[in-house]
C-alpha cells in the first residue's frame, strides 16, 4: 500500500490534520513529525522543486 501515490499521499495528509500548527513549521519539520523518518531533512532538497509546481500546476 505505501507504494500507491494514492494511498500514501491520503495517509500522510490524514496524519498532517492531526499536527497542531503543521500550517506554521517548516515542511521538513512537519514532515517528519507525520512520518518519523531516519533521515528528517530527506526531503529539504525538494522544497524549492515542489514549491514552484504547485504555484505553476495550481488552479490552471
């Protein structure tokens, strides 16, 4: 299950909504309190990346 996008995406926004001020951390602190992972700043290299798509993708 955790290789389905759909699945997994679901699952770590279900477990986002349950982080009190997830809104106001920095992504890989709210990341790494929903999913606990060995290497907690994995995912910083990315932020950039992930930040210009969905202001590229959003509502178009």
């Amino acid at each position: 299950q955790i290789t389905d996008p759909e699945y997994s995406t679901l699952a770590f926004l279900k477990g986002l909504k349950q982080v009190d001020g997830w809104q106001d951390m920095p992504l890989t602190v709210a990341a790494q309190t929903v999913q606990v992972s060995a290497y907690p700043d994995h995912y910083a290299q990315w932020e950039q990346l992930a930040a210009d798509l969905v202001a590229q993708h959003w509502n178009s």
